[in-house]
C-alpha cells in the first residue's frame, strides 16, 4: 500500500510560494529508507515549512510501480515537479545534494 | 537477467553468496549515482526487471530479520498460551507457554503440537470433550472464514488427578490476503481455586483475585513462575495512586513497596537551594522502593507519582520475607535495580550534554512507554523539575517540539502526535535506557 504524506501550502502563504512535489521510494521498513524518511522529513520542515507534497512509495508492495516510474534502487527521491525533473539516491544524510536536486539554492543552508 | 535471484523480497532466504549478489546487482544498476551509493552502503533494496520484484540488500534482511526476531522473543515472553493457525488450521507458531503446556499435559485439552492441525484435534478428543471441541471447531471456522473476529469460549478436560478448565479466545488475523487464528488459552482452574474459600470466605478471595487483575500488567511481577507469584498475591492489596502523589520523602522509611500496572513514579533527588531533579522513572517495567532488596529501610529519594492509574503495594517487612524467600524475586530485583542505575547514571551525563529539547523528546518516550495512553497531564512547573531546568526552559523546549508536530501541548496536557519523529528528535540516551528497559523486563 503506497503511504501517502500530503502537505499543502497553508492558507496565509505567500502566493510566490512554489510546492515541491516528491516521491519518496522505500523498501518497508529497512534501515536506509528510515533514514531517508527522517531525514527528508527533517530537510522538508525546515527549508520547505509547508511548501511540499511528499508520498511515499514502498516498493515491497508495489515493486512494479516503481518499475514503471524508472526506479531501480532504494532509497531513491523523485523530484516530480516544478521541472526539470531530478533525483537522489541513498539515505539523504547529504542535505546539500537534497536541497539541489529540489532546486533550493546551497545558500539556504546554514 | 537475473536466473540466480528471482526472489521478492518476502523470500530473502534464496539469495545465494555476497559476491554473487553484488556482481547481479552491478548488472542490473549502471548509474553511477546508484553506484555510489550502493559502495556507500546507503542502498536497502533493487528492483528486479526481470521478475518485476523488490530484493532486500543483506544488511537490510539481516536488520528487518532483527526486528522479527524481537516479535518472536515478544511472542515467548507472554505468559499466556498462544499458537497461531493458517486458513486450513495448521498450527504454524506457539509461543513457549504453549509449548510447555502441551509437553505437561500430553496433548490434552487440545494441546497441539507445531505442524498439527487444530481442528482435526477437536475431531479426535474423547466423548466427555466432544461438545465442547466441536463448538471450539464450529467458532474457529467462522473465525477463518472472516464470519466473526473474535470467538471465546471455555473447555474442560480431564487430566491425570483431575480436571482442567480454561478459556479459549480465537481471533482472525490477515496477512498478505491469507486467513490465520491466533489462539490464546487461558487457565481458569488456578482462578477458581484462588476464589474457593480457604478459611476466610469469598471476600478473601475476591480481594486476591483483584489483586491478580490489578498486577497483570507489571512484567516483573509477570516474569515469576506461577507459584511465586501466587504467593505473593496474598501479601498484595490493590492501589490507585493519582498525580501529585508524594510516595516516599528523602530520609523517610519506606513504609510499602509498589508495583506500578499503569501509572509512572518518578525519583527525584532534591538537593537544598534547587528545583527537585528527576533521576529514575518506574512504570510497569519494575517496583518503586527497590533500595529494600539492598537490606536499606529509608529512600534517598522522592518517589512522585506522574501518572495516575492502578498499582499493586505490599508491606516492607513483609516484601523483605519474601524477597529473601524467593530466588526469582531476588534474580528479577536485581536485574531491575541494575536497569534502575543505568537510568540514573545515563540522566547524570544527558542531564550534563544534552539539549532541554532532546532531554524533554526522551522524557516523553520513557514515559510513553509506561502508560497507555499518548496523552499526559502535566504542568510547566512539574517537567522543570523532571528535567532539572528552569521552567522557561521547558516552555521553549515544548514549543520546539510542538512547530515540528511531534506534540501538542495545551493548558498542562501533552499528546505525542509523531512517535517515529520524536525518536528522531531524542537524544541518544532514549535508546540505551529504552534497550536496557525491555532487556530487565523480560
């Protein structure tokens, strides 16, 4: 079953905010995929606030949608849009590859 | 291709050798982004084009293998007796009581072994048995079918010097769109024997058989043999220990011990000229006034209740008796008193190194841990002191935790609403005591 985390913009929001939409794939609850989880969660909380929609893929159930979406190892994070299109593989303990695979500039981080 | 390994990753006992593995998995991945994090050891799991499945990298099977094997240990450590059925009512898992069971009683009473099935067992009992394997049977089916979740029903059979009575609850689980039964047996004929008067009448009895209800729950108690704990039960009388309730005062005797079923006492050591400072946390885990194993009558600490709920107490002359009388009490006493110390001199350094932030997250798991419910009542006033800081220290920890939504917290009542992020945002102290608090309960 696909785990789906939605979080949209809050109503006050600037309008110039852009929402980042990603997918997430996992393999269940394997060391990595915890890791990746927590850690985009975390990157996703302090740079994006709410300007994301995040859906998690876990592949064990659904191994043939992630097939078809081009993905052959996980963790793996899918930057679906605005475009262009881009990804990470691994645990996403490196927040700077994060933050330019989501096209935030390096400057943001601290 | 991948002819070698065609496994899902349910099936991770077909991988063949690690070379072999990582020779296939070189075959099948060729970006170099996936490469590097494969040799980075970043990787839990590849897709396999050719079967369209998940395989699960060695370390991550060897690590969810590590989880299910903790589900196992949890499944021996229940004192009741459990087995679990497949759709055609297989037994497929027991759980140590059972097996234990079925060894002393031969098969009786629809003990069954591993790989044996349950319903041909009812089929085969004895006349005397018969009605009531056959409603157990008629109950089980329904419950495989997906007709009812839950079948109780209580069974009688004869063994050698008499009789055993006991209740059978059957409820249907599904797994991976298959039916199974878990099965668990609970002895009611010790019950009947603890509620039959035995010089004093029934409300002797009464008043032990909710003592046995009020320490269910506290696995130290649960971790004796039978007649221990038995024993026990008559020295035991039922408590209900409510918040803010001040158990023991530093330099006081210890008048009761306690064993917490479902509420939380916290140790403080107060030092003159400050704010009280937590040092231990006793829930069902173990028993408040422990220092008595040690031949000492009079707590160093305060011993503050923080969760109301329910609690079994026993005398101190009374619990010394016993405790000098029972070789498993000793053994379970001081396996809890070691977790006890561990917790203290594990607070002392998180007390000195970590942040009020990731000190309050870890408060919150340990307490969680101890209650059954996400939700605590507590004061700005009372977490300062459960973690030595000034109360405006706790407002901004608490704020903290609240903008991640790892809680909520409003007018004196937290709720944990992320448990997996707050495990994240605890320090490194949670996971030892956490460890080392299920290592002493079992």
């Amino acid at each position: 079953m696909a785990r789906k985390r939605t979080r949209a913009s809050a109503a006050g929001a600037p309008v110039t905010t852009t929402v980042v939409v990603m997918r997430l794939y996992v393999a269940g609850s394997a060391p990595n995929s915890l890791k990746a989880i927590a850690n985009l969660q975390a990157i996703c909380g302090r740079y994006l606030k709410d300007g994301y929609k995040l859906e998690i893929v876990d592949v064990c159930e659904h191994p043939r949608r992630a097939l078809a979406d081009g993905v052959l190892v996980t963790p793996s994070l899918a930057k679906v849009s605005p475009s262009p299109a881009s990804n990470v593989i691994g645990n996403l303990s490196d927040t700077r590859s994060v933050l330019a695979a989501l096209g935030l500039p390096a400057g943001m981080l601290e | 291709m991948s002819p070698e390994l065609p496994s899902p990753a349910r099936s991770p006992s077909r991988l063949t050798t690690e070379a072999a593995f990582t020779d296939w998995i070189r075959r099948i991945v060729t970006g170099a982004a996936e490469l590097q994090a494969f040799d980075a050891g970043q990787l839990d799991a590849v897709l396999d084009p050719a079967t369209g499945s998940a395989i699960l990298l060695p370390e991550a099977q060897a690590a969810l293998q590590g989880s299910s094997r903790l589900v196992l240990s949890a499944f021996d450590a229940l004192p009741g007796e459990v087995c679990v059925l497949d759709a055609a009512g297989t037994v497929v898992m027991t759980n140590i009581a059972w097996r234990a069971f079925v060894a002393a009683r031969g098969g009786a009473g629809l003990g069954v072994c591993e790989g044996e099935n349950f319903l041909a067992a009812c089929r085969n009992v004895g006349a005397s048995e018969r009605v009531r394997a056959q409603t157990v049977a008629a109950g089980l089916r329904e419950v495989l079918a997906g007709k009812r979740r839950l079948f109780r029903s209580e069974y009688v059979c004869r063994i050698p010097g008499g009789h055993c009575r006991f209740t059978l609850t059957i409820a249907g689980i599904a797994q991976d769109g298959a039916g199974y039964a878990v099965v668990a047996r609970e002895n009611v004929s010790e019950r009947q024997r603890a509620r039959a008067p035995r010089g004093s009448g029934h409300a002797k009895a009464s008043r032990i058989a909710a003592v046995a209800r009020a320490s269910a729950a506290n696995r130290l108690l649960a971790a004796l043999p039978a007649n221990e704990y038995e024993r026990l039960l008559a020295g035991l009388e039922p408590v209900r220990l409510t918040y803010g309730e001040v158990l023991y005062q530093p330099g006081e005797r210890m008048r009761h011990v306690y064993f917490p079923s479902d509420c939380v006492v916290s140790l403080l050591t107060v030092v003159e000229g400050h704010r009280a400072l937590e040092v231990g946390l006793v829930g069902r885990e173990g028993m408040v006034g422990s220092r008595l194993a040690l031949g000492l009558t009079v707590s160093p600490v305060r011993a503050l209740v923080q969760g109301t709920g329910t609690a079994v107490r026993m005398e101190s002359e009374r619990f010394v008796q016993e405790f000098r009388r029972s070789p498993a009490l000793r053994r379970a006493l001081f396996r809890f008193t070691d977790t006890l110390m561990l917790q203290a001199t594990n607070n002392a350094a998180c007390n000195r190194f970590h942040v009020v932030e990731a000190r309050l997250a870890r408060w919150l798991l340990m307490t969680r841990e101890r209650t059954p419910s996400n939700e605590f009542h507590l004061t700005h006033e009372f977490l300062a002191d459960m973690l030595g800081v000034r109360r405006v220290g706790v407002t901004h920890a608490a704020s903290a935790l609240q903008r991640q939504k790892l809680i909520r917290y409003r007018r004196g009542t937290i709720t944990i609403l992320d448990q997996q992020g707050l495990e994240v945002a605890a320090c490194s102290c949670y996971r030892h005591v956490r460890v080392k608090g299920l290592e002493a309960a079992k």
